[in-house]
C-alpha cells in the first residue's frame, strides 16, 4: 500500500464509518479501485480495521467530556454503594435506573451491556469476518437496500421521544444486537444502531450520540486484536502508510462526527436511505449483468 492508496481509505473510512451508509462497502469498493494488496481479502480485512482506530480516536477526542464523565461517575457511584454510603435503589424515573447510579454513571453500564453481543458474535464468527465472504457484492448490496428499507420504517413507526438521559436496559439491548448483526457487510454500523434507536423510540440525534459512544469497545477491540495481526502479515513498507491513513481517517472521522448530529438535529435520515438504495441497486443490476465479480479473485 503506497501513500496515495493509504489517503484514499483514510477518507473513505473517515467519511462513512459514522455516517449511515456502511463503511465496509465503500472500503471494499475503494480497496478494488486502487488495488491494494492485489485483493488479498485478510490483508485488507486487517488494514480496514487498524484504520477504524483512527475514527475511534476521532470518537474519543470529540466526547472526551463525556467519557471522562462517565468514567469519573461510574467509580465515584459504585465506590458509594461498595462503601455503604449510598442504598440500591430505583429511582422515580419508571425503573429506567437505580437511584444510586447517576445519569453518567448509568450511560457507562448501558455501553457495557450493549457492547456484549457483538464482544460474543465477534469471537464466534471472527474467522468468517476475516474471510473473502465479507467482500462480498451480493451480501454488501441485499444488505444495504435492507437496512435502507428497516432504517426507513424506523424513521416512519418511531415515537422518537427519548433523549439520551431517557435509555434504559432494553435500549442498550435492542442497539446492541443491532450493532452485533451489523458485522454483516454493508449493513452499516452506525446505519443498524440507529435504526434500532430509532425503534426504541430515541430521538435522531440521542440515537446518534449513543451510537458513537457505543462504539468505543467495539471498534477498539477490532482495531487492537487485528493491529498485531496486521503487522505481521501485512508488508513492512506498508506500516508507515498504514499509520498516514490511520491520521487521516481520524481528522475526516471528527468532522463526520460533527455533522452527522448537526444534521440529525434538523433533518431525517431519509437522505442517507435514498443513498443506500440507489447504490444498492446499481451494485445488483452491475453484478447481474457481470460488469461486476461479486469477489476479487486473488
């Protein structure tokens, strides 16, 4: 991978791990155009998620007050309780949470609990993950029309009424599983999270914030499991290209950031479900008529 090729995937992930439209698709249509690694799905499937480090330090860097709020909360509330200061109870919010855990502290246990089912699913399909399986056209097109339809009667049935301080248990477990079945390529993760937010009834914008937040784990663990990988397959030369657009992919990932909840506080998702379907559709009637190889032949 040469300085170019790294810039390309940089903005590539940059631009689309956040924004609803799936990061893995428009990787793997940037990897073919400019050929990295001659198709080599392992060596790809390991630079794409060394990249996802660079959004997720995007992700750290923009709520860095809320992490370190929630953080700080979730010692300061459980060290109360360990210590007898404080009782175990629920507070007048209809169960949503204990007493005893503040809003912060709450927000760090529903990020613990939504993060399991992809910590699960990850282990047990880590090798079909990394296989040229999530290369894959048709699965990347079907799925992108898929979510598109599902994030559509999302926008259409959700009460949309909950903001962030507002979720509870089963907010966490619905955008979790919707965060684990997001693996499927082209599903999209930040597509499929809030989809499911928007199902649970949260607000555009608290279904985006909790998203991105729920994404630290994840992402983290993807990027750090396949980051030793990585440097042992991928060439030596590549690591300084690798590390470019890592940068690169974390400037473009803030500003993703940014304007995704400026814009979600204002508009629907109707724009980026439009997008999902004309693309999806193209891809299909591309690989139906050949023009496209469903996978690289390596």
């Amino acid at each position: 991978m040469n300085y170019i090729q790294a810039i390309i995937l940089g903005i590539v992930q940059g631009l689309t791990e956040f924004i609803p439209i799936s990061s893995t698709a428009h990787l793997v249509f940037a990897s073919r155009w400019t050929n990295i690694y001659n198709g080599d799905p392992q060596m790809i499937t390991a630079t794409m998620a060394v990249i996802q480090l660079g959004t997720i330090a995007a992700v750290l860097i923009y709520f860095a007050g809320d992490i370190l709020s929630i953080a700080n909360a979730f010692i300061r509330d459980h060290w109360a309780v360990l210590t007898r200061k404080r009782g175990m109870r629920y507070s007048g919010t209809g169960g949503v949470r204990p007493i005893w855990l503040s809003q912060e502290a709450w927000l760090g246990w529903l990020i613990i609990i939504g993060s399991i089912p992809i910590g699960v699913a990850g282990l047990a399909f880590k090798e079909m993950i990394e296989g040229p399986d999530t290369k894959n056209l048709w699965i990347i097109s079907i799925m992108l029309i898929a979510v598109a339809l599902l994030l559509a009667l999302a926008e259409f049935v959700g009460s949309q009424r909950k903001d962030v301080k507002h979720l509870g248990m089963w907010d966490a477990i619905v955008v979790g599983f919707a965060q684990a079945m997001a693996l499927m390529p082209g599903a999209s993760r930040s597509g499929s999270t809030i989809m499911a937010g928007l199902f649970a009834g949260q607000k555009r914008e608290a279904a985006a914030r909790f998203s991105f937040l729920l994404s630290i784990p994840a992402i983290s663990a993807a990027g750090l499991l396949q980051l030793k990988e990585a440097v042992e397959i991928l060439p030596k030369d590549a690591i300084m290209p690798l590390l470019v657009s890592t940068i690169v992919s974390a400037i473009v990932g803030y500003l993703s950031i940014w304007f995704l909840l400026a814009f979600l506080r204002k508009n629907s998702t109707a724009i980026f479900i439009i997008y999902r379907l004309i693309l999806g559709a193209v891809l299909l009637v591309l690989l139906w008529m050949g023009v496209l190889s469903p996978v690289v032949n390596v």
